[in-house]
C-alpha cells in the first residue's frame, strides 16, 4: 500500500471557487463544497439541463434521497485527482489543492483514519474518502444497529466501499442525515437506560409479570370451545409478552425496525388484566380452531398415506408420474414443532423445515398434489413449441400479455405457458392440457375444456383468437 503515514497527512484547500454560472464544474465532476451555512461537503455535480442559460440546472449528488441543492453552495474546489504518486513519498505530510495562485487558505483536512486499524466513523457519518487506487471520493458510512459497526461500509452515488477499497477517511461536516440517526441513538440509549429497571402497575397486571399465565388463562376460556387448544397453538399466531417501555412494563410485541433497533408495539385495547385475557382468546382463536386434530390428521399420523393419495389422484392424468420424481426434491413427515403436530417439508440438501400450514386432511393433499404436477411438467422434455400470434392484450390493470407459448411433451402430452407483466412487475404461469381435453371429438369442443383450464378473460386468447389459427389446431394434432 501507499508509503507515507495517512495519520500525519494533511490537506490545504487555498481559495475556493464561487460557486456562479461563470464558475461551475464539469458534469459529473467530483468537488468538495462548502455550503452557506459553512459546513463542508462534497459531491458529484450532476448537471439536469445543458441549456446556457440555465447552467445552473443541476445538484451535487451524493446517493439516493442525498443531494446537495446549487441553493445551498457557497464555495467549490474540484478533488477528481490520482494521488498515487504523491503517496507513494514516504516523506509525504501536505497535499495542496489550489486552481490558481492565491496563497489565502480556506479549509485544512486532518486526522485521517484507517479502517483496518479498526477506526470507524459513527452511523451515518460523511466523510472524505483516500480510495485504494489513489483517487479521491465521498461515502456515507452505514451499518446496521444490530451488526457490529466493522460490518458496514461506505455508500456514495451507487456505489459501495468497505475495507478492501478504502485507504484512509475523514469525517466532513455533520449533515441532516447523520444528526438524525446521532439522535436516534441517543434515544436509544436514553430508552435503554429508562428500561434497565422497569416499574410494575400491579393493579394492571394483577396475575404477574409472566405472561405465561395469562395465556393458560386464556387457553381456559377456549378450551371450553376447542377441547383440543393447546399453548403451541396459541403461539402460532405472533406472540405477545410483558416487555419493558419507557421505563415500564407493557402488554406488547417486540419487534425489530428496518433499521434492525428494538421495537415495541403496545397493546392498548383496555387497561385491565382480565381484558388482556379477553383479547388473547381472540386474538388466537382462529390458530386453535383451525388446529383440530380430528380435520388435521384425518387419515392417521402416517406421512405415507397423504403421499400416496396425492400420488393416485395426479396419476390419472399424468400417466408417466412417478414417486422419485418429488421424493428427489423434497421430504415431507408429520413431526412435532415448537410443540404441536404439524406437516413439515424439508428439501433435500437443507437442514431446514418447513411448516406445510393446512388445517385440514385435504387441504394437505392437494399441497402434495399440487407439488407432484409441478415434478412431473418438470421431469417431462419438451420437443416441441408453438406461440399463437397476438399484440397488445391487457389483461389487468395495466398488465399486458407478453408471452404464451404450448409444448409439447415427450409423452406425447401438452402444456402451455402463460407470462404477463407491467412496466414494474411480472409473472408467468404453467398449465397442463389435461387428457380431458384431448377426448373431445371436435376441435371447437377440445377449445370449450381448454378454456376452463386456461380462461380467456383471465390469461389472454379467447376462442375468437384460437379458433382460426391453423397452424396451432395442426400442433395440437386435429
């Protein structure tokens, strides 16, 4: 790396530029700023119009939602400069930037740091970056709360810096956005230290500061309902808890902002014990009742017999199924989690497990059902294709239909795949022409069963567009 000593480096800034239409940067040049408040910045000069009267159409710009109005400028001095020579001088302590002669002295920038000696600017801090290969940029230090600050980086115009590009950093002027976050932090540690010894209203939380027992005395109220109610079940729903806020306890749920800090939301339906237990009945019954054993696990506690009935309905009509089609991909058991009887699935070559949320035998089937089709189009070639002219349908909003293609199968079989999108979003969907269809003795009557598979006024062709094409009527072999 560079030989002289960043911690004894300097930079003297001599005479900055006004900031006028006789005095502006190049587009998309790199400047550091002073601002007519006197705070010190820097960013690219991004310029909105080339017209010459309005040169001065344009902002400093630092990131997204980040940038510097020419409103706000006092003073510039471009920094688009390589200093690898000048800090491969082991001798090096001064660097100085001027545009001309003038020896008045405007702005000095000491105390650079290095990230590898594990010094980092606070949350949200600008700063001036030395970059590994000489040059000279800006960056906004960012992590979040819940990592360590090591695992941040720097942020600037698009572009992100972490240690490997960051030679040396120096903190400019506070601005709006680090302000805010430093007093964010600070009431975060204010929160904390309200929080460190919380204070109980006993006549609220008549039963304790457990909330265990408030839900086993909820668990007694839906018992009467549901014989089977269990706390597991209780708890699928999100749980609430006796947490700590402002310095006191409260029926709540904690939570994480986007930020990664604590959250807490209060519950603030009623003001008594009694009444909590009241919302927890409710607020959990519909997890309960849709965990009734008897509808759950109606064909036994055996994973194989839900497989094996999915297996014979899908085989009908995809001939060619078999079982170590899915079982390559996925395992499914009925296993107990987190205290309750669940269908999990697990696909292979992961350790993790999934719950499959049916509340009902059959509910359960047609998920495996479902999962066997998807493996058996996709152990299935295609070896041949056919897309149906068609420009400018809508089908929703402002979706269009962009694609939609049949195959055919190696089997012999067919499907179609149907894609549609706007300008923000899309999605694409596969279907199977059931043998069904196929057994229609006229073409116009097969178009009638394949409509209901795949509906016109939902995907796009209709029979008015289908029904004349020949060329696909010859595709799918009438």
């Amino acid at each position: 790396m560079f030989k002289c000593n960043y911690k004894k480096l300097s930079f003297f800034f001599y005479e900055l530029k006004n900031l006028d239409k006789d005095n502006m940067p190049e587009d998309n040049e790199f400047c550091l700023l002073k601002l007519k408040d006197g705070r010190y910045t820097a960013g690219i000069w991004t310029l909105f119009s080339t017209d010459e009267d309005e040169i001065m159409n344009g902002e400093f710009y630092r990131g997204q939602f980040d940038s510097i109005a020419v409103e706000e400028v006092s003073k510039w001095v471009s920094l688009d400069y390589d200093l690898s020579a000048s800090l491969e001088k082991e001798e090096l302590e001064n660097l100085h930037f001027r545009d001309s002669k003038d020896e008045t002295l405007s702005f000095t920038l000491t105390g650079f740091k290095s990230l590898k000696d594990s010094d980092f600017p606070k949350n949200y801090q600008y700063c001036l970056l030395i970059l590994t290969n000489g040059r000279i940029s800006g960056g906004r230090w960012e992590y979040m709360i819940h990592q360590h600050e090591q695992d941040g980086k720097f942020s600037y115009a698009g572009r992100y810096y972490g240690k490997d590009k960051v030679w040396a950093w120096v903190p400019l002027s506070p601005d709006r956005f680090f302000e805010r976050e430093q007093a964010a932090e600070e009431e975060r540690r204010h929160e904390e230290e309200l929080n460190r010894n919380p204070s109980v209203d006993h006549n609220k939380f008549i039963y304790g500061t457990d909330v265990n027992i408030y839900y086993e005395k909820a668990l007694e109220k839906l018992r009467k309902e549901y014989p089977w109610a269990s706390l597991a079940q209780m708890k699928k729903e999100k749980p609430w808890g006796i947490v700590p806020l402002h310095g006191r306890y409260v029926f709540g749920q904690e939570d994480k902002s986007f930020d990664g800090s604590r959250l807490v939301i209060e519950w603030t339906d009623g003001s008594t014990s009694d009444e909590f237990i009241d919302f927890l009945s409710e607020y959990t019954r519909n997890s309960v009742k849709n965990s009734n054993p008897e509808e759950k696990f109606k064909f036994g506690m055996d994973i194989e017999v839900y497989i094996n009935k999915a297996y014979e309905n899908v085989k009908k009509d995809y001939h060619w199924l078999e079982k170590k089609m899915l079982e390559e991909d996925v395992h499914y058991e009925i296993k107990q989690v987190d205290g309750d009887w669940e269908f999990v699935r697990r696909y292979v070559g992961s350790e993790n497990v999934y719950v499959c949320n049916y509340s009902s035998s059959e509910g359960f089937v047609e998920c495996l059902e479902e999962d066997y089709k998807r493996a058996a189009l996709s152990a299935n070639p295609v070896v041949a294709e056919y897309a149906p002219h068609f420009e400018g349908i809508a089908l929703r909003g402002d979706w269009h239909l962009e694609k939609y293609v049949f195959s055919k199968l190696k089997t012999g079989n067919y499907k179609v795949n149907v894609q549609g999108g706007s300008r923000t979003a899309g999605g694409a969907r596969e279907f199977f022409i059931t043998p069904y269809c196929f057994e229609a003795k006229t073409y116009e009557e097969f178009l009638e069963r394949y409509l209901e598979i795949v509906p016109g006024y939902i995907f796009g062709l209709s029979e008015e567009i289908l029904f004349p094409d020949e060329e696909l009527k010859h595709f799918l072999g009438y």
